[in-house]
C-alpha cells in the first residue's frame, strides 16, 4: 500500500501549482505597479518640458494664460491624481557683466517662487541673455503598495530659450 502510495503522481500538479501561484502573482502585480511608476515619472518629465515649451512660446504672458499653462500640466498627468503635483517656471536673466536675476517665477501647488539662481549651471546664459526654468515635482503614491510602499517624488527640471523674444515678460 505505501509503494503504491509513492507512485500515485494525480495530485502533484496542484502541489506545483500551489507553490508556484504566489510567486507567479507577485511578479505579475510588481511588473503592473513598477511599470505605473516609470508612467508617472514619464508624465511628471513631459509636463515640465510641455510647461517651458508653451512658455517660451511667448513674449508676454498674462494671468490667464499662466493659468491655462498650469492647466495644460494638470492634464497631462491624467489619469494620475494632480493633488501632489507642483509646476514652477522661471524666467532667469543675464545683464550687461553676466550678472543672474529673476525676472519673474510663477508657481501651481505646493512649489514657491524662485528665490535663488544658485542651480542654474556656469555658462547657460552668456551677457544680456534669458532662460526659462521649468519644472515639475510629483509625488507618486502606488495604489497596491507592496513592491512601492512608501512615496516616490519625481522631479524634472528644463532650461529653453524664449523664442519670440530675448525674455518672457510676466503681465502683473
């Protein structure tokens, strides 16, 4: 009775099934919330890069289209929650000896103005010259919380050119 016992095989591929299922499902859902993760850091980029682009298309802008600008941002994110998204741009100068100012910083969420010119890199702007400073921070928070379990900020940051005109001017 134990020898045919030994050679009895019907129930070993519920046996492997059983031990392998777990393992099959937790890669599975990893791979589905990594990759909702490298989603969200994508958009986090294309919404600063989309933030400078449209503000570079401008010689002046008014509240309305800041706000319209900010818009754009919010809805690239989609279909992310926006409420942990924060966009800022900057318009940095160069004077007549290379001297660094803001000409102006606008803000959506949680980022403030501009206060410092500290991180623009040595030799972007030559005399007399205009940057954009866009940027953008997410906080990622993944919805299973098991391969991600804490939150993960994703920032980006973009230096363009004004296009139309030496610098964007911000209308009060």
């Amino acid at each position: 009775m134990l020898r045919q016992f030994y050679r009895d095989r019907r129930g070993t591929a519920a046996v492997e099934f059983a031990f392998v299922a777990p393992i099959m499902l937790l890669m599975y859902f990893g791979t589905a919330e990594l990759t909702q993760g490298m989603m969200a850091s994508r958009r986090a980029s294309h919404v600063a890069s989309t933030v400078g682009d449209l503000v570079t298309q401008a010689a002046y802008l008014s509240q309305a289209d800041i706000d319209d600008i900010f818009s754009v941002g919010n809805a690239i994110m989609k279909p992310f929650p926006t409420g942990t998204l924060s966009i800022r741009f900057s318009s940095i100068k160069s004077d007549s000896v290379g001297s660094l100012s803001i000409a102006c910083t606008k803000h959506s969420g949680s980022y403030s103005d501009l206060t410092s010119t500290a991180g623009v890199p040595n030799g972007l702007l030559t005399t007399n010259d205009s940057i954009i400073l866009a940027e953008a921070s997410y906080t990622y928070t993944s919805p299973l919380q098991k391969i991600i379990p804490k939150p993960v900020v994703f920032t980006s940051s973009y230096y363009l050119k004004p296009r139309k005109s030496a610098e964007v001017v911000c209308l009060p």
